[in-house]
C-alpha cells in the first residue's frame, strides 16, 4: 500500500511546471498507441504524481487555480464554438433533453438513496442533484473532430446548461431547508429572479461593449485578454448569485460568440492557450483528487457501486429516450451520453456541502463513505465519458464525410486563386482577414499577396516587405498560407493584370481607391482599367470597422444578375462571409432572381439567416441610402459595359455611392464574366443563358440602346412610384 508523505517529492516552481508540460506533452503521445483518449491519459497522470499516488506533486493552490481557470475556459470553449444558427434550431430539443437528463437522475437517484443507502429524504434529494448534473469533460474530443455543430453535441450542451441550473436549484434549496428547517418558496423565486437580471444584463451590456472594443482596439494580444477578462467577470457575477462559475463562463461564451469567427486569429489563439495548458491542468488536477485507496473499504464500494450505476444508467435512458423522440442514430445516442455523464465540478460541489452540514443530531449530512464514494463514480464517469464520446464521434465524423462527398454528375470545384494586392500596410490586415472569411470551407483557395512597386527606392521596398510580411503575419495567425509576391512594373494595374494571368488567379480582392483631386473618379484609374483589362470577379472593399462587428449584410443585386457566369460564386462569397461572422443577409433583387439565390445557398447548405426585399427599379436602390446602418455592409452588385445586368444607371451608381454612402461598409462586387458557366439550382426551372461567347459591338450597341428605351419608358410610367424598403 501507498503511504502518503507529508510532503511531496518536487517542491520547486520550476521543476512542477516542467512536469506538468512533459505530463501534457507525453500523456496524448504514449495513450495514443492503445487508442485512449489522451483526456484519460491526464486524468491517470493525476493519479500518479498526486497525493494519493507517487506523491511527487502537491495537490496546491497552484492547481485549484489553474484547474478552476481550466474548467471555466472549458465551458467557455463550448459556449464560443457553438454554431448559434443550428443552436438555434436545436433549442427545444437540447431543452426537452435538459429535462430528461434532470428530471430522470432526480428521481432514480432520490429513490435509490432512500431505499438502497437508507438515507432520509433531504440527503436523498441532494445527493440526486449530484447525478443530475454533469460536466462537459468529453467536449474536447468533439471539438477535435470538427463535429460541434452536429445535432447531438447541440443537444447535449443545451442539456447540460439546463441540468446543471436544475441541480444549483435544488441544491439552493436543500440548504435553505436545512438552515431553516422548512422550505422557503421565496428564496428559489428570488434566485430565478437574479438569474433573470443577469441574463438580461449580460446580453445587454457584453454586445455593445464588446463592439466598442473591437472598433477601437485591433490589437490580437489586447483583444484577447479582454474577451478573457469578460469571460471571468461573468462568472464571477454568478457566483455573486449563488450559481455555479461554469454557468456564467458557458453564458459568456454564447454572448461573444458572434464576434469571435471560428476562422478569426482571436478564435485560434483562445482555443490554443485553452488545450495546450489550462484544460489540460484541469484534468491533471481532477485526477491528483482521486484516491484509489479508497476501493479497499468494503462499505466504500458498495455505496460508490451504487452511485456508480445511478449515474450512469439514468443518464443512459435519458439519452436513450432523446434518441426514441427525435429518432436518431445510435452513434448520436452515445455522443448524447459520453457528453452527459462526466461528473465534476457540480458533484464535488453538491458532496463537499453535504458533507460539512451537521444534523441536529450531531453527525454530518453525507459521510465519509459517501465523499470516498463521489471521488470513485468522478474517477470511472470521467473515464467512460471520453472513450464512449470518442468512438461514436469517430464514425459520425466518418458519415459526414462520406455525406459531403460530391456526386459523379455534379460538376467538380476548381481551386480558387484570391489575389489581395497590397499597398498600404495600415489596411493589409483588414483585406487578408476578408479573403480569409470568403474562402470556401470545401473546396481548396490559394491565397496571394502581391505588392506592385514602380520604382526600386529603399522606401519604396521597405514598404512592400512590410505589407507583405504584415500579410503572411495575419494568414499564419489561423493557419492560412499566404504566397508574397513582390513585383516591378510600369504601373500597378499592368502589375496585377499579370500576376492573374501568372497564376490564374479567379478573383482579387482590393482596397476601395481614396479620392486625392476633385477630377479623380471614384474607383480610380488603376479599378477602371482592371475592369476593362479582365473579366474575372472583382471585389473592392472598405471597411471601417472590423469585419467581425458588422450586425447585418445588405447585398444590392441588379435585375438579371442570375444570368452571369459569376453568379453562383459571389453568392457563395456572401454565404461564406455571412457563416463566418453569424450576421444577417438581406438580399435586395428582383423576385425573378430570388429563387436562383436561395437555390445556390440551399445547394451549397448555406445554413445562415437570410432575408428577400423586392427591388425591382432604380429608385427602391436610392431608398437603400436611409437604410443602412453603420454597423452594416452593404454589397453592391455590379456589371461591367458588356454583361446583360448592366444598365444605363449603372453609370450614376458611383456617383451614388460617394455622395449618400461616404460613410458606410462597402464592398462593390463585379461578377466574373465570360467564364465557365456553371449550372445553377433554383426551385424553379431557370432560362439559362450561355454566355461563354463575347457578344459582338453590334450587339452590344444594340441591347444598350435598347435598354436605354426601355429604362426611360419605365421611369416616365412610373415617375411619381416610391416604394418604401423596410429592412
């Protein structure tokens, strides 16, 4: 038998901190070989050099505050992760579950420590609270997997927020009654009550907040120790409430959700910080308080056999019973209960409070067994949660990717090329980040930085390595690949018409042009001859604020737009900047090209809040000028002279822009022209146009007379017409 020592073996800082990393680093590496999970391997870890082991490390407060700040950023990583769009249409399951998963351990649990430990009725309900709730010790391994936003890991974590505030009410009120000695229906009104204002405050005051911040302050090291310290001030504030820290970082974590893009460089610092040191601690912690020792007591593993299987079983049926009512797969059966039957941070709460309560009697509320008991059910819940959650999530993940393999007869996804020319270092950032939240998610995008110089001065190429470096900087932040290109050439447009020809690029993305003179166009020379010099999709930006701030997407598309071969990609490039910043899409176009675009968004499995208004003439776009917020984006759908969506008051559209939209988020999108056409989905049978033939001059002298006739008919007819755009 292990003796304990009085103290450990390595007491040196250094020295404790060199063992915890070579733990983290060496745990995952050497359990792989046997396909544990590596969550396992730093939980026995614990067991080894803690107290009730080896003894080589102390059990501190070096580790309750590291495995405190762990099991917060724990819950935090799940509430920022989380896919609101599909959260949001899995709320009444995950709630339905809340309460299966509650109600079901409540009652299994109450009845059998009444009838099978022979407790009396208020230790029995507490100690059921305890199998109510859970932890979220198996996240991890989803997180990894890339499988958060399936519907069974949506479900299980709205179920763990409802169990869990289920059980710090019944615990609540277990102790009022023991206190006073009968149940005090004012109290538990009375904390629902606080809970109430705290949500309220939060959703309230975190947004704007956190919008201010992000305006005003860019740096990535400051944005993250603020998102950090508004993550512990909220958990802070629920325990001020009398809940439980982990609620507050969870609810925290929901709320900043939306400024936190999961492809951002603030999304991958927090979650690297978060799995290479604190949660790894907090499971090297929850280990070094298991005691082994325990086993050899009989009347211990009767009472730990016990609330072993209690636990276990009731929340079995409760994620059996979720799979019977939404009809699901076995694989997201087993997901629902590794996800929900960890017991932690609650249980250790809820048998440390019984514990130190003393009866009128003299002895205490739960004994010794029962806290040995609780230490040797956290011990095997914590191992069956992640070798069950990992083996199911392995195969789920495997369907998913046998679901997203294309069909034989659609047609394949080319490699997309985005050029970023760069010339200003102060706004490199803010373009590499948009061409980041553009990229698809599916197919491959090869991203370029290319900065154009006219002349070989030391400033002149000082400028372009430090806009060129600034660019790599922001890529490498979340694992992106940016290729430098510097280039000499006689002008800037000249340049970049030859990179795309160089590396056939498929669409650039570039600043919008600064007027410098009064006679100075609106887009400037160098956007003028680009448009002329090539037909590939152009996207021309200014943004003056972040990208991931903006509340709302209102995309202006002109009549006809659907016709254009660069139709389904510039949809696909709203889709994926709208998925990546969970923000609103409004699309402004004629009713004929609305079912083309849901049938591009429904297609692809854009999965985003998405909205239609009719705008059918030039004048419902001039009522867009009082309707754009400044946290809005607004994209503009133009064309080119030779395209068939363009019109005659295209002409007056940059005017337009410079005089009522100054001010504003623009983006000005040209759609490829002239490429190869794809086919497109709709819901009803569109008339496809081939388009991969340049029309002649004639023709094109033609339709724009044409076109001019039919637009002067159309504004005299409807002259007085105004139409009011509600968005």
């Amino acid at each position: 038998m292990l003796i304990v020592a009085a103290t450990p073996l390595v007491t040196n800082p250094v020295l404790i901190f060199f063992i915890v990393l070579a733990i983290i680093l060496l745990a995952p590496v050497l359990l792989n070989r046997f396909k544990i999970p590596h969550i396992i391997g730093l939980i026995v870890a614990g067991v080894v050099v803690g107290p009730y082991g080896f003894n080589i490390l102390a059990d501190d407060s070096s580790f309750d505050i590291f495995g405190q700040v762990g099991l917060l950023y724990l819950m935090f990583l799940a509430g920022i992760e989380i896919d609101m769009y599909h959260l949001r249409l899995n709320l009444r399951r995950g709630m339905i579950f809340g309460v299966l998963t509650f109600v079901l351990p409540m009652v299994i649990g109450t009845l059998a420590s009444i009838y099978l430990l022979h407790m009396d009725l208020l230790t029995s309900v507490l100690l059921a609270s305890m199998y109510a709730s859970h932890t979220l010790i198996a996240y991890p391994v989803v997180a990894r997997l890339g499988i958060t936003k399936n519907t069974a890991v949506l479900i299980a974590i709205v179920g763990t927020i409802i169990a869990v505030i289920g059980s710090l009410l019944v615990l609540a009120a277990a102790v009022n009654i023991h206190r006073t000695g009968e149940f005090a229906l004012f109290d538990l009104l009375r904390l629902l009550g606080e809970l109430a204002v705290y949500c309220v405050v939060i959703l309230y005051v975190y947004p704007r907040l956190t919008r201010w911040f992000f305006k005003n302050f860019s740096d990535r090291v400051t944005q993250y120790v603020y998102v950090m310290a508004m993550v512990f001030l909220a958990s802070w504030f629920a325990q001020v409430i009398g809940l439980e820290a982990v609620l507050g970082a969870f609810f925290a974590g929901l709320v900043l959700n939306r400024y936190v893009p999961n492809t951002s460089s603030l999304m991958s610092r927090i979650e690297f910080v978060g799995n290479a040191l604190f949660i790894p601690y907090f499971l090297i912690g929850v280990g070094m308080m298991i005691n082994v020792k325990v086993i050899a007591n009989l009347a211990t593993i009767y009472v730990a056999l016990n609330m072993i299987v209690v636990a276990i079983v009731s929340k079995w049926l409760a994620a059996w019973l979720a799979q019977k009512i939404y009809r699901m797969q076995a694989e997201e059966r087993k997901v629902l209960f590794g996800l929900s039957t960890a017991h932690t941070a609650v249980a250790l709460a809820v048998v440390t409070i019984g514990y130190n309560m003393v009866m009128p009697d003299g002895h205490r509320m739960m004994s010794e067994t029962v806290l040995n008991g609780t230490v040797l059910m956290i011990l095997v819940t914590c191992a069956i949660a992640p070798i069950v959650t990992s083996g199911a999530a392995a195969r789920i993940k495997i369907k998913m990717l046998e679901g997203d393999r294309p069909e034989e007869k659609a047609p394949r996804r080319k490699v997309s090329n985005v050029l970023i020319p760069v010339a200003n270092p102060i706004t490199v950032q803010s373009l590499v980040e948009l061409a980041l939240f553009a990229r698809d998610a599916v197919g491959v995008t090869n991203l370029y930085a290319l900065h154009v110089r006219n002349d070989n001065t030391p400033s002149s190429r000082a400028l372009g390595r430090n806009s060129l470096d600034i660019a790599q900087q922001s890529g490498a932040s979340v694992d992106a690949v940016v290729t430098p290109i510097e280039r000499y050439d006689m002008s800037t447009a000249a340049g970049i018409l030859n990179v795309i020809e160089e590396r056939d690029i498929t669409e650039v993305i570039l600043g919008m042009h600064r007027k410098s003179t009064v006679i100075d166009s609106f887009f400037g020379s160098k956007i003028d001859h680009l448009l002329k010099s090539t037909n590939k999709m152009l996207v021309i930006s200014r943004c003056f604020i972040p990208v991931n701030t903006i509340t709302r997407i209102v995309v202006s598309v002109p009549p006809k737009a659907q016709y254009e071969t660069g139709f389904r990609k510039w949809v696909m490039m709203v889709g994926n900047i709208a998925r990546e910043i969970g923000c609103k899409v409004i699309f402004c176009c004629h009713p004929d090209t609305q079912p083309l675009i849901r049938g591009v968004l429904y297609k692809e499995r854009y999965q985003i809040r998405n909205e239609f208004r009719d705008v059918e003439e030039w004048d419902d776009f001039v009522l867009l000028a009082n309707r754009i917020h400044d946290d809005d984006l607004f994209v503009v759908v133009s064309a080119r002279r030779t395209s068939v969506s363009f019109t005659a008051d295209m002409d007056s559209m940059p005017s337009f822009l410079q005089r009522y939209f100054s001010r504003n988020n623009l983006i000005v999108l040209y759609p490829e022209q002239f490429g190869e056409e794809v086919a497109l989905t709709t819901f009803v049978d569109p008339l496809l146009t081939d388009m991969n033939v340049a029309p002649s001059a004639l023709f094109t002298k033609m339709r724009s007379w044409y076109m001019a006739v039919i637009n002067f008919k159309k504004k005299f007819t409807q002259r007085n017409r105004k139409k009011k755009i509600d968005l």
